[in-house]
C-alpha cells in the first residue's frame, strides 16, 4: 500500500542514506523520523510538527512535498478535545462591564480628600500667621529715650612711685589700675661705693624683658625660665618686661620683691640710689 511512510523510506534507501543521515541534515530525532516512515503519528507531537517535519524530510531527499500531500491528509491524528474545559469559552466567566469616566476611577476621591485637607492646613496657617503678627504690632514698643549708654571705663595711668616715699595702700577701682611697689620690709639699698649700679635678673617663667642704660639697649629678648642674666656698671637703668611675675629683679645685690601680677608690663628706673617701679603702657 502506498504510503507517506513508505514513499520516504523507499526513497531513502534508494538514495542509500540512514535514517542518521537524515536526522544530521534536518536536526530531527531518529526516533521522530521512523515513526514518519511508519506512518506512526503518535509519538509525534501533534499533527503540526507532523507536516513540518515531513515537509522537511521531502526537502532533504529531492522530493516534492505536493506529491505527498493527497497522502498526509488521512493519516493526520483528530484534535483533541479541550482536557481543562473550565478555560474553554463555554465555561468562562463574563466579566463586568468597565466603567468610564475620571470620577469612577478608585484614585479620585481620595486625591480630592487629600487636595481639601492641605488646602485647610494652609489657610489656617495663614491665619495663625497673621494674627500672631497682629498681636505683636499691638505690642508697645521701648522708648527710645528709655534707653542709657553703658557706662565708660576710663582707667588712667598711676603716678612713680619711689621707693624713698611712704606706703599708701588702698583698695583697687575700676578707674584705676594697681601699682605694686616694695614691700615694708624691704628697705631702699644705699648707694654702692662705686656709685654704679648693678641689676641682676632670674627668670621664673618664660618672660620678655629689655634693659637700657643711657639712652642704649644693653639686653632685649626672652628669658627661659630658670635663665638668669645680670648688668653690672651701669650709670643708671630701665628694666621693661612683659610679664611681671615671671622674673625675680635684685638691685645692687638686693632682690626688690615682687613688681607686678603675671602679664602685667612694667618698668623699674634704677638710679644708684634709688629705684622706681612704673606702670607702662602694653607693647
């Protein structure tokens, strides 16, 4: 009987080509194509896959698939019917018509609800707004004659002391700086018998000090702490230092206590007879 499976493998075998050779030129499994020569369609995946591979094995042996195709018609397998009838047409359901229109929508009210609700925040802050700038304009306001100028602090400069004058001791103002000067139990040294003088210095902190002797600077620079430095022969003296407290002064080989507080500048004059101690201006 002739046949769609027997024209192929006839055909094959006059070509004298395996069904290997076949399946390597048209990439289809040896087992799909035996099935073909068998007329066997149900290994097959459907009756689709059926034509197209035997449109395919036509192509590789030379053949015209139109001669075939009178024979492929019968051997096709029937449709199968639908195995889940639940998705078919007949058993879906019909859904509910879609409604149109912006105010049907699920967003719009909400939208609408959110749009009143910062709008009212935003008025009543307005209003919040305005009559707390209401109230303050009502406030009165400071007159203006009211007000005094601070106080000015005017500190002015304190005379020499000399050493050979009396001790006046007194509460330090505002107005007026302090002066520190010997103290009683120290007594004004006598005039040396040379008549020079002689100013010996010891540092007890970093401190800047200069001295000058007739109208020249003998020494101007820093003395580290525990340094000393000492000027002998000298017509008269002044000693000027930035930091007061930092510096023991002795005059003629006596020390003359204390001169000043810490970061006070001041000036000692030294005479052979005599020393003063000056308050100076900040340099």
């Amino acid at each position: 009987m002739d046949s769609v499976g027997t024209r192929l493998r006839s055909e094959r075998t006059k070509q004298k080509r395996t069904l290997a050779d076949i399946a390597e030129a048209t990439r289809i499994s040896s087992h799909y194509l035996q099935a073909i020569e068998e007329d066997d369609l149900r290994p097959l995946p459907g009756n689709f896959f059926y034509k197209s591979f035997v449109k395919q094995y036509c192509a590789t042996l030379g053949l015209s698939y139109s001669s075939l195709e009178n024979l492929v018609d019968p051997l096709l397998l029937p449709e199968v019917e639908d195995p889940l009838p639940v998705l078919s047409k007949a058993y879906q359901v019909p859904r509910a018509p879609r409604r149109q229109g912006l105010f049907h929508s699920r967003a719009f009210w909400p939208a609408v609800a959110l749009i009143v609700s910062l709008g009212g925040g935003s008025g009543i802050y307005a209003w919040w707004q305005k009559s707390q700038r209401t109230i303050a304009d009502d406030l009165p306001l400071p007159k203006a004659d009211a007000r005094k100028p601070p106080p000015v602090l005017v500190i002015k400069a304190p005379a020499a002391v000399s050493a050979s004058e009396p001790m006046h001791t007194s509460e330090p103002t505002r107005a007026q700086a302090p002066v520190l000067v010997p103290p009683p139990s120290v007594e004004p040294a006598t005039t040396p018998i040379s008549g020079k003088v002689s100013v010996d210095l010891q540092a007890k902190e970093r401190t800047w000090v200069r001295v000058t002797s007739a109208g020249k600077t003998v020494f101007s620079g820093i003395i580290n702490k525990s340094q000393t430095k000492n000027f002998e022969g000298l017509e008269e003296a002044k000693l000027v230092t930035g930091n007061a407290a930092g510096i023991d002064v002795r005059w003629n080989g006596k020390p003359i206590g204390p001169i000043g507080e810490r970061g006070q500048v001041r000036m000692v004059v030294f005479t052979a007879d005599s020393f003063q101690i000056v308050a100076h201006k900040k340099l």
